[in-house]
C-alpha cells in the first residue's frame, strides 16, 4: 500500500473513528443516565437525522469526489454550487421530516426532539460538499483537521451534561451546536488552506448537478431509508422503548463497519481514475483489496457473536436489559462478511460508472426490507428487527452485486482471499472460548483475542509471501 494511500486511510479512521466513537459515547452515557423511552427517543432522532440528511444531501458526494478525483480544477464550481443545492434540499428535507413525523402520529415531545437535531442537517450538507472536494483532491488529513477536536468537545459535553442531570433537550441543542462547529471549521480549511477557484452560483450548474446526482440521491435514499425501517417500525408498534433496546445493541457494530468503510472511501479516488486509465490492471486490485477487508471482518464477526453479553454487560452496567438482548448484536455480527463483499463490490460499480446498477439493488433492498420488516417486526418485535438485516444482506445484497458484476470483475479466487483470516479466526475463537468469559475482563479477553488472531496472521503470511495481503501493504518499490 503506497505512503500515501496508508496516510489517507488512517486520516479518515482517526476522524470517522472520533465522529462515530463520539457519537456511539453520547448513546452510552444517554443508556446510563436516561430513562428507557427518552433513549428510545435519541434513538429514533438520530436515526430520522440520518435518512434525512440522506436525502438532502442529493447524492452529491459521491459525485463530488469522483468529478474532483479526475480534475481537480473543478474543486471551486462543485463546492459553491453544490453547497447552494444542499442548503436548498436540506430545507425541503426538514418541512417533509415534519409532515412524516405527522403522519405517525408520534407524541410532541419525541417531535420536538428529532426536528431539533434534524435543524443540523443544513450545516451537515454544507460539511458534506466540503468533505467530498478534501476526499477528491485525496487531502483526508483535513476532514480529520475540522472533525477531530469537535468530536472530542461533544464526548466530554455529553458526560458533563448527563452527568449533571440535564434533560435530551439540552443535550440534543449541544449536538446542534457541533454540527454547525464542524461546518465553520470545514469552510475556514477550505478559505485558508483549499483556496480553491470559486465560482457564482449558476442555476443551469445547480440544475446539472441534480440531474447528474439523481441516481446517487436514490441510491442514498434507499439505503437511509433501509437502515430506519426497524427504528421506525419498532418505535410506532412497541414504543420507543424498543426502538431504543435495538438501536444502542446494534451499535456494537460501529467500529467493525467503520473501518471497512474507510478502507473503501480512501481507495475510491484512485479506483474512479484506474477504472478510465488503466481498465487492463483495474481487477488486479479486487483480490488485495479483498483480503485486507477480510483481515478485518472475519475476526470482528467472530468476536462480536462470542463476546456479546460481556461486551454489553461491559458497555451498558446500569441497563441490563440491554444485555438480555445480546442475540441481536450477534445474528447483526454475522452480516459482517457478507457486507465486506457488498461494499467492494458496489465501490466497483460505482468507479465504473455503472451506478444504476447500484440503483436497482438499492430498490430492491428497501423493497425487501420494508415488506420483511414489516412482517417479521410486528410478529417478533426486536428478535425480527435483528433477523430482517442478516436475511436481506446474505441473500438479497449479495447475490445482486454478485450478479450485476459477473462480467466487470476477473474469477476471484476465494479460498485463496479468505483462508488465512478463517485460520486465524478459528485459532482465536478457540482461544476465546477456552478462557471463561466474563464482563469483568472483557477487554482483556479481546486483547488476547486480538493477539492471537495477529500472530497466526503474520505466521501464515511470512510462510506465503506471495499473499494478497502482502501485495497489498508491500511498498510499490518492493512489487
């Protein structure tokens, strides 16, 4: 992996990681200071908050950074227009939010709490148009530059206000308040270091970009829509306090997804400029690419299903009911592979080009969902919610990306790819199940884990130097 692949890679962890690990922090000290139903309410915000900044967002992201990866002369007309585009779409986005939280019927004060967070996704979109010209032009050090100290600031705020017995009110208004830190800090990178040509807004550009974006807009929007279908569904027929159960178990998956996304994200740009340029090398990546990601999920997948009770009972110790519901975050750690193959695969499609094939996956994913959710969730309430995901993921995600790229990629070999991290996986879910397990030592027991795992690793790969994984990290200078 070239030096500067490696720096943008870690550049977009250390950000993501805070942003998620700060918000992921918020829903832990809200499990351990709020009642049931008020974390069934954060839930159910920042879920809505999601889907809509989806949705306001336009789909300009990822056409962003692949019209800036292939010019970078294009970095000022796309951050002025695109940002015109999203304060105008993010304003349709909250009075569409209000009509829907209408049409459900829920109670006034959960209301109140999601349209409060949900005034964010303006400052959000204008981040998000900066963000995609720092992904094109490759520069990821400066998305952490603006999100890394805010995430930080909203850690500690949330403990303090927690901890002082403030109500969601309040907390949400300090959410609020970083997203809009975030926004200010992202256009004074752009004004200070970027400096990029600016240009005025023009509506025929404006009117472009949302032709040009609307097969990504509905690809987001499928998929934000997807992932709030259980929230959603579990908050209108059991109450929010289920919705809240469900959401903060399924956030032990966090971190897993993280890093495989930004694996993903940071090797995009270069993706979308081989694909054009050097079509004849393009599948070389796919094996290396592959087993760097399984390197990743394989262990996490394992892990997750044979530490889940001591990792909650570790995480939330003032909520047991969280812990009675262990089993949702290990049939959840099971679609953790298959989303590997998933998310490769679909970064193809899209440096290809061929995003409406990603469309019509997207459809029939939500599709899917929302008829097996709504049958699975009304008759098993949570334990459907958790099976709804594993079932689309497994049958419906892969076998589509698998379909629609039979003839874009070479045969992978695929005992090749996964059999050293299954070894590896194996020795340490070995090793976990040996030592008896208790949430007193839970970080100990995933230390051990985590070494086991490493040091057979590397065995297998100084014994096979000729590795997919080794390609992968192995300087260009040494290939």
């Amino acid at each position: 992996m070239p030096l500067r692949l490696a720096t943008n890679v870690a550049s977009l962890l250390a950000s993501d990681f805070l942003n998620r690990a700060s918000i992921f922090a918020v829903g832990i000290f809200a499990a351990n200071y709020l009642e049931l139903r008020a974390l069934g309410q954060l839930a159910l915000a920042f879920v809505l908050f999601h889907v809509f900044h989806s949705i306001s967002v336009f789909g300009l992201r990822s056409l962003i950074v692949r019209s800036v990866a292939k010019n970078h002369k294009l970095d000022g007309a796309y951050l002025v227009n695109g940002s015109a585009v999203v304060v105008a779409t993010s304003t349709i986005s909250l009075g569409i939010l209000l009509l829907f939280l209408l049409a459900m019927g829920y109670p006034r004060d959960t209301m109140g709490y999601v349209m409060l967070l949900a005034v964010g996704i303006i400052p959000a979109g204008i981040s998000m148009t900066c963000e995609a010209v720092f992904l094109g032009r490759e520069q990821m050090r400066l998305v952490a530059a603006a999100n890394a100290p805010v995430s930080i600031f909203r850690m500690g705020a949330a403990f303090w206000i927690l901890s002082q017995g403030y109500d969601l009110t309040t907390l949400i208004a300090m959410l609020l308040g970083c997203r809009v830190a975030i926004c200010v800090l992202e256009l004074l990178i752009v004004a200070v270091i970027v400096r990029p040509q600016l240009t005025p807004v023009r509506t025929h550009v404006c009117a472009d970009l949302l032709c040009s974006s609307s097969t990504f807009f509905l690809i987001d929007s499928c998929l934000a829509a997807s992932a709030a279908v259980s929230v959603v569904l579990l908050s209108k027929i059991y109450g929010e306090e289920s919705a809240g159960i469900f959401h903060n178990v399924a956030q032990m998956m966090v971190p897993l997804i993280l890093i495989n996304e930004n694996i993903l994200i940071a090797v995009f740009p270069r993706l979308c400029r081989q694909f054009d340029v050097q079509n004849k090398t393009f599948p070389r990546i796919a094996e290396p690419l592959l087993m760097v990601l399984f390197t990743v999920s394989i262990p996490g997948a394992v892990g997750l299903v044979i530490l889940a009770e001591p990792i909650l009972s570790f995480v939330y110790p003032n909520k047991p009911i969280l812990v009675e519901h262990a089993y949702v975050l290990q049939l959840m750690a099971l679609t953790a592979v298959p989303l590997t193959i998933t998310g490769m695969l679909g970064q193809f499609l899209w440096a290809g080009n061929l995003e409406r094939k990603t469309l019509v996956i997207a459809i029939i994913h939500l599709s899917v969902y929302v008829a097996a959710g709504a049958v699975l969730i009304t008759l098993f309430g949570i334990w459907g919610a958790a099976v709804v995901p594993l079932i689309i993921v497994m049958f419906v995600d892969c076998g589509l990306h698998l379909y629609f790229t039979r003839n874009l990629l070479p045969k992978i070999h695929w005992i090749k790819v996964v059999w050293q991290p299954l070894i590896a996986s194996v020795l340490m879910a070995l090793c976990l199940i040996l030592i008896p397990v208790t949430h007193t030592h839970v970080m100990f027991l995933i230390l051990i884990g985590m070494a086991t795992y490493g040091i057979t690793l590397l065995s297998l790969q100084l014994l096979w130097l000729d590795s997919p994984l080794l390609m992968a990290i192995r300087p260009k200078s040494m290939s």
